[in-house]
C-alpha cells in the first residue's frame, strides 16, 4: 500500500506566463510599489490565521529558531509527536509549528533597460506554517503552508494511520510496531481496504485541508487565478511481509540481503522498476547497504528514484520510492486542444495519476520479491543439486547431467537469469546473443549455434529449469530453477571465489 505520500499544491495561475502576477496585483488594486507592504500584510494575516485557530483549538503556537529542532535532538514531527502523547490529542489539532525556511517566491526589482519595476522569480527565506493535526481519516499528518506569495502548500499523509483507522471502523484487530503492521487478524480485507487509498478522489481532500489554513484563496478566486493544482511530489508504495515473529525472519535476513546487495546488477533494477537500460538511458544506478539501529538497509536508486529492501521488527519491507514519475510511463490521451487516441506517454506528477504510481510501485515490488524468491537457504540447495548432477530420462529420451560449475554451465545461467528476461521472458536468439557477443554473419554458423543452444534449453527443460510459454517460442525460468541457478551463481560468485583468496 501506499507508505509516505506528499502532495503540493501550486496556484498556476500565477506562474501562467510573463506578466501573471503583475495581472493578479492589479485585480487586486495594489501598484507595483506596493507591493512590500501587500504581501507582508498577506504574511501577518495568514500568521494571526494559525495563532487565531490555535487559540480556538486551545492548542500552542510555537516559533522555531532555525528549519528544525535538530540543535535539542528533535525533528519537527517528533516534537509535534511529544504534544500529542503528552496532551493525550486523539482528534484535531495538535501544535502549529512556524519557522524560517528557504523557498521560491516573487519579488518586485527595477529594470534598468526598461525604466520600469517588474516582477520577477527569486530565492529567499520565508516564514512556513506547519499545522500538525490527528486527522479523523488520515490519522497523524502535516500541512504546511508558506507565508510570502505564490503560498505554496504541502501536505504529508501516512498510508498506514489511514489504514490504522479503517480497520479500527471496522473492527478488525491487528498489532502496530512503529509504522508497520506485525499482525492483522483479517490480512485480505485489509489489503483490499489498502487499495483502495489508490483511488480517493484528491482534489477533494486536499482542497478542504487548504481552505482550513489559507484564508486568502477566496479573494485568489474571485481575481480569476483559481485554486490549486495538486501534484503527488513524493510516493511510496510499500509491500510488508509480516513474519511469525523476529527469529524467523532473522534466520533467513543475511542471505536475503547479501543477495540483494551483490547479485542484482544495474539491469536487474531497471526491470524491477519496469524499464530496459538501453543507450539513450541518461543517468546513474547505484546500490549501497546501510546498517541501522533497528536493522538492515538496502538500496537500488536509479536517478531521483529508488527501491529498498529492510526490515522493521518480524516485519520485511521492500519499497519502491517515486519522486520523478517521468520515469514511467502511463496510458492516457494527449493534452491540447486536437483530440486524439490514448497512448502510452511520459507520467507526470498530478494527482490524477495516483492509481498509477500505486501500480507501478506495487509491480516493482512484486517483480523483487519474485527475484528474491530464488534465495534458498544453503542446506536446503543440496538435495537438488544432486538430483541434477544426474542424467534424467523425459519422454523416453536421456537428457545429460548438469555440471554446475563448470564454465559452459555458468554462462547457461547467467545468461537465463538476465533482468530483462524477468517479466516476459526469452527466447532461443536472446540466449545466443548472451552467449555469443558477436554473431557472426554466416547463416550456416547461425543455425549451428541456434541448435546448440536449443539443446541446452531442453536439458534444462528436462532438469525442471525451465518451461515452455504454450502457443510461443518463450521460455521461463521456474521456481526451482531460480533457487538452484541462482545458488550456483552465487557460489560460484562470492563462496568459491572468496575461498581461494583466503588460500592464497
């Protein structure tokens, strides 16, 4: 489901070519030179609008020095965290927060080539509101409002306080650790109930959250520059798989997380997150390992977004982080004003793709977990391997015994097991050119090599390695076949080679 997710909302219209804020000072009867005092009295009020609901909520209004607490140890939702245990706040809200922070905003110069004050686009501090609040829906959660125009807005939800609560609604029981589930007596409704989180109408919501803290959006609208534009700035969508307690997922953790960290390459991250690495691709994979006091950390970033892997108690979480949904891609018609077909095009950040940020994080999710699935606990690798060091008779013919380590075996597996054969599997020409870097161009060595390979794929057929695509020329990689290949891989990889180092 949906973990962290953190919607802005920007007035557009504003920034609606050059000249659209001098248009919106205009409606509002302020000249160029005033407007210092316009946006610093726009300032004051929207403050004396949070120290006023504040008041009325009998909640504090506190003014920190600096963008955080972090000089007393503390972030900002953790100290709003503190008020809300200490206050015993269930409902409502629980603390305003303001505090100096950077932002981009508008600012009146003189241009010297024109004679004239324009308004231009320009950096600086400003002071932020953050309004914390126990949403009766969404649970813990903050918006955040900047003072000085274009009033910016940002909202942060957690996917599971909103589950939290929908199964208190409906009675469900579970058991909380942090911000994970251990527990959940009825683990199918609640997973129905998660996806649906996907498919709220937004705009809704987050329009009523900025009308509660910005009491300027009635005099924007009725000057004809709207409302705002919500985009989803930052997603994660998160897959749990709740383990009986901390000693069963702590047996299998190490080899999880080894593998995680040494045997999925640039390629098999990219088709995790459904993308091919190709020339054009402009940008850079990485994978680091992160030790942390609760536990075990690894993470595959490409570009601004990533794919982790960790553990949170009993609970193991792989997690697909979006913060530039460009990456993907998402099937819908073209804006403008010819209409056309629907088409898959680059996904952009509106809130009208959400189902779509859920389903492509939840697909790389599943595509993990599957590639994870090879792993098997080294004792348990044994017993098949022993059954394939052996000839096996299929269909009334003898298929020869595999030789796991030696080199022609080897590059068998390693070429199968490619990333970018993971979602829709191969074909005998793919293997060839993994096999082979350079084909050469004779037909007859062509067809040679082609019938070499289409033996290897039925001795690997026969071994249950692999599986035919009924009705194609696909093949896939079994289950059993991941474990072992991989096993053998990973041997022959890390323990082999690890060893005779230590030897020598």
């Amino acid at each position: 489901m949906f973990d962290r997710m953190i919607f802005r909302g920007h007035l557009t219209k504003l920034y609606c070519g050059e000249g659209a804020f001098e248009v919106f000072l205009w409606r509002q009867g302020v000249l160029l030179k005033d407007f210092g005092p316009y946006v610093k009295a726009a300032t004051l009020g929207l403050k004396a609008h949070a120290q006023q609901a504040a008041a009325a909520a009998g909640r504090p209004y506190l003014y920190l020095a600096g963008a955080s607490t972090k000089g007393s140890g503390h972030s900002k939702e953790e100290l709003a965290r503190q008020i809300a245990a200490r206050d015993g706040i269930t409902e409502g809200l629980i603390c305003v927060l303001a505090t100096l922070e950077p932002c981009s905003s508008f600012e009146v110069r003189a241009d010297h080539e024109s004679q004239r004050l324009r308004v231009v686009h320009a950096f600086r501090k400003c002071l932020h509101l953050y309004y914390y609040l126990m949403d009766r829906e969404f649970g813990f959660m903050h918006v955040r409002l900047q003072s000085w125009f274009p009033l910016q807005i940002q909202l942060y939800i957690n996917g599971r306080e909103w589950l939290g609560r929908q199964l208190d609604k409906r009675g469900i029981a579970y058991e909380r650790y942090e911000n994970s589930f251990r527990w959940i007596a009825d683990g199918e409704q609640a997973e129905r109930i998660a996806e649906r989180m996907a498919h709220r109408r937004w705009p809704r919501v987050l329009d009523a959250f900025a009308r509660m803290v910005n009491p300027l959006l009635p005099s924007i609208r009725e000057a004809c520059f709207g409302g705002y534009y919500w985009v989803l700035e930052q997603a994660e969508i998160a897959t749990d798989l709740m383990f009986r307690d901390r000693e069963s997922l702590g047996r299998i953790m190490p080899e999880l997380f080894d593998h995680a960290l040494r045997s999925f390459s640039a390629e098999d991250v990219m088709k995790f997150l459904g993308r091919k690495l190709h020339g054009s691709f402009q940008g850079e994979l990485t994978t680091d390992d992160k030790r942390r006091p609760e536990g075990r950390r690894v993470k595959h970033r490409m570009k601004r977004n990533s794919l982790k892997l960790y553990d949170k108690y009993s609970v193991l979480r792989v997690e697909t982080t979006i913060n530039n949904p460009r990456e993907f891609k998402v099937f819908r018609r073209p804006s403008g004003p010819e209409q056309s077909e629907r088409r898959w095009m680059p996904m952009g950040k509106g809130v009208a793709n959400t189902w779509r940020y859920f389903q492509v994080g939840a697909q790389a999710n599943l595509r993990y977990l599957e590639a994870l699935g090879r792993v098997t606990v080294k004792g348990d690798v044994i017993q098949e391997l022993d059954r394939v060091c052996r000839s096996v008779l299929k269909d009334g013919k003898r298929h020869a015994k595999l030789n796991p380590l030696s080199q022609r075996e080897i590059a068998l597996f390693r070429a199968v097991l490619a990333g970018e054969h993971l979602i829709n599997g191969f074909r005998n020409r793919d293997i060839c050119r993994r096999l082979v870097r350079r084909l050469n161009s004779d037909p007859i060595h062509r067809r040679r090599l082609c019938a070499q390979v289409s033996r290897l794929l039925g001795k690997l057929r026969a071994h249950g390695l692999l599986t035919k695509v009924r009705n194609s020329y696909l093949y896939r990689v079994t289950a059993s076949g991941h474990r072992l290949m991989s096993a053998c891989l990973e041997f022959h990889d890390v323990t082999f080679a690890e060893g005779f180092l230590q030897a020598a």
